[in-house]
C-alpha cells in the first residue's frame, strides 16, 4: 500500500513541479531540517524525499507546515550545506504544493 501511495504523492507533486516551472523530481529532491544540539551546533535531524514527506501527510490527512526557519530543499539528503539547497523552491512552496496533494485525497 504505501509503495502504491508514494508513486501517487511523487506523480501528484511531479505534476505541480512541471506545471510551476521546477525542473526537479520529488523523488530525488529532499526536505532536510536541522536542530541545535546540546553542544550548539547545527545537526541535520530529518532528510526524505518531497515525495515521502508529503506522503506521510497524506496518511496523517496534516496539512503540511514545514518550517522554512529549521528545514530547506536539497539536492542530496542528509546535509544543510548551501551548495545543495535547490535555489528558487522554498519550504513554504513546499507546504502550499503539499497541501493541494493532501486536499485531492480528501476529495475522494
């Protein structure tokens, strides 16, 4: 079942990304978000895929609501590194794409 649900998510995100000019897949793109640990430094807490992240939304039927002061886009998982942040995709574009993705399954 989910990897029947993530192929929709991705394809469903995929659609958005296409019709919105990103020239990106939300299977090879990732949402990381970091925290400070109790030494103070930065450590990345949480790295999937666009398309497992608003998966699990889905099947939380949560609207997303990411926050762009602790997580970011990347090209590769597990790093908050500048050089990999996807330049022009925020978190907050990503909560709005993910939310159209969570209202079509609740209009089923």
């Amino acid at each position: 079942m989910k990897t029947g649900l993530l192929e929709e998510v991705s394809a469903k995100l995929n659609k958005i990304f296409q019709s919105t000019g990103y020239m990106i897949n939300a299977d090879d793109t990732y949402l990381n978000s970091m925290v400070i640990n109790d030494q103070g430094e930065q450590v990345v807490d949480y790295s999937e895929s666009l398309s497992w992240a608003i998966m699990e939304k889905v099947q939380a039927d949560e609207w997303p609501a990411f926050d762009e002061n602790y997580a970011g886009v990347f090209s590769e998982q597990w790093t908050f590194d500048p050089v990999y942040r996807v330049v022009g995709l925020d978190v907050e574009q990503v909560n709005l794409f993910g939310r159209a993705v969570v209202e079509s399954y609740r209009s089923l």
